[in-house]
C-alpha cells in the first residue's frame, strides 16, 4: 500500500497514539497533534504540533503547518476528546460546553480548516472519531452522548456534501477498549450530585473507576481495523469496533423498528385530509 500522510488530533494516549504508533509502523507520516506538541518519541515521518481543538485559529495554523511541511494530507483523524459522567440534571452549563467545545466543535474545527486543502485535491479521507455512545445513550452519560451524537449528525451531513469532491468519511465508534479514558486523568465528572440519582447516574459514576484497566477492547486491535478500513478502496460510514458496540447497536436498531412498526399507520397519516 502507498504511503499516506495522516494528520491525527491526540496523539499523547489512547486511541490517538495506538494509531499513530501503527500508521509508522506501516510506513506512513503521522502529523499528530497533542495540547503541548510534544508527547511520543522522536521518530522518523512523525511530526508533532501543538493544537488545542477547540481553538479554532490554532486548528487553522496546524493544517497549515502540516501542508507546509509536508505538502498534504490524505487522511484526517479526528480523535482528540474525553468523557463526562453525571445526569442531564447534575452536568452544568460549563461543564457541557466544555465537553462539547472539544468533542464537537474540535472536531469541526479541524474539518473545516482541511477542507479547502482536500477539494482542490479532489482526494481524501476524513475520520471521525464517536463511540458506541453516539448511536446509544446510556445512564449518566447523557452530556456526552449529545456531544458524540452531534459528530454523527456533523458526519452524516459531510459525507454527501464532499463526496462531489472525491473526499470520504468514516465515523468510528468505538465500545469499551483498554484506553485510559475511564481513568481519573482523562474522563470528567459533574461536578453536582444528587442523591435521586444515586442507583442510575451514580452507579455510572462508580463504574467509570472500576471498568479503567479492565476493558476488553486492545486499542492496538481496533485501530489496525481502522487503517484496513481506510484503505481497503471502499470504506465504510460508520465502523463500529468490539462486539459490545455491535450488540448495543442491534439493540437499539431491534427497538427501533419495533416501535415503528407500532406506530407507523397513526404517525404516517398525519397528512392534510384531501
């Protein structure tokens, strides 16, 4: 396979440096990003920026520089974000701008600070990292769910305004993998609890420290699959990773279509009457 230049947001940990380590590995350039731009072991074809996603002018600059210094991009990752655990009562108007200025407006950021630079090459690819809980909400997740929620929606509508262009997109959703984004370092917890919530949002709460480190998914696994997905000449919209993102999925898609089938002669004949 032809090497590619990759340009990948939150390299430092996680699924950002599981992916860049196997991109060198492969023989491509990796242009990744981390807050302080600096954060792996110097190595040949990588290249490391400072970038705080939800900068918009420090995305702007990073694009450029990675044009600049290695004349183009053929595939973006959009990885960096982080979780935040609490109930849609609990999560402040702060905190959630917070999550949503990283996890969907880092994310368009750098979408748009690409894209003038993928149309007049009429070729690439744009990744878009959610999670099974961009498909699914969960118990005290919600904040984040409607942060990874909004990169499908974003997603969706990308797809069929680039395609023109010979520009792809994939929208990865990842389950439950062996990353530090469970741990204390990384995930954010309202900073509200009430004590209503207790058995829901704060059984989450609880969990969130026991699942960090014990996860099934291996990172190293799931972003080999990405890569293959990317370059197998016809990759997908959506790639959900781990056998527990599929089983959600199909649970939801099984409600889904239950409750259509229920309502679907009421809800359709909602026509004016002729």
């Amino acid at each position: 396979m032809t090497s590619k230049i990759w340009f990948v947001t939150g390299i430092s940990r996680g699924f950002g440096k599981a992916l860049a380590d196997e991109l060198l590995r492969r023989g491509h350039v990796v242009v990744g990003t981390t807050r302080n731009g600096s954060s792996l072991e110097p190595q040949k074809d990588l290249i490391e920026l400072a970038l705080d996603v939800s900068d918009e002018q420090q995305s702007g600059d990073a694009i450029a520089q990675a044009i600049a210094r290695v004349g183009r991009i053929d595939v973006v990752v959009n990885n960096a974000g982080f979780g935040l655990v609490g109930a849609v009562e609990e999560v402040s108007t702060e905190e959630a701008r917070k999550v949503f200025e990283t996890n969907f407006f880092g994310t368009w950021n750098v979408i748009r600070a690409a894209l003038p630079y993928l149309r007049a090459n009429r070729s690439g690819h744009i990744v878009n990292f959610s999670s099974i809980g961009g498909i699914t909400g969960s118990i005290g997740n919600g904040l984040y769910n409607a942060s990874k929620f909004a990169v499908e929606g974003l997603s969706e509508a990308l797809e069929l305004e680039v395609k023109p262009f010979g520009v792809t997109v994939t929208i990865v959703e990842p389950g439950y993998f062996r990353t530090d984004f469970l741990s204390p370092s990384s995930i954010r917890k309202a900073a509200k609890i009430l004590d209503v919530y207790e058995e829901t949002a704060g059984v989450m709460r609880q969990a969130a420290l026991t699942r960090s480190g014990t996860q099934t998914g291996d990172p190293a696994r799931a972003v080999a699959v990405i890569i293959d997905a990317i370059e197998s000449g016809a990759p997908p919209l959506r790639l959900p990773l781990g056998a527990d993102a599929f089983a959600r999925i199909a649970g939801k898609i099984s409600r889904l279509e239950k409750e259509m089938d229920q309502w679907r002669d009421a809800a359709s004949a909602t026509e004016f009457a002729s």
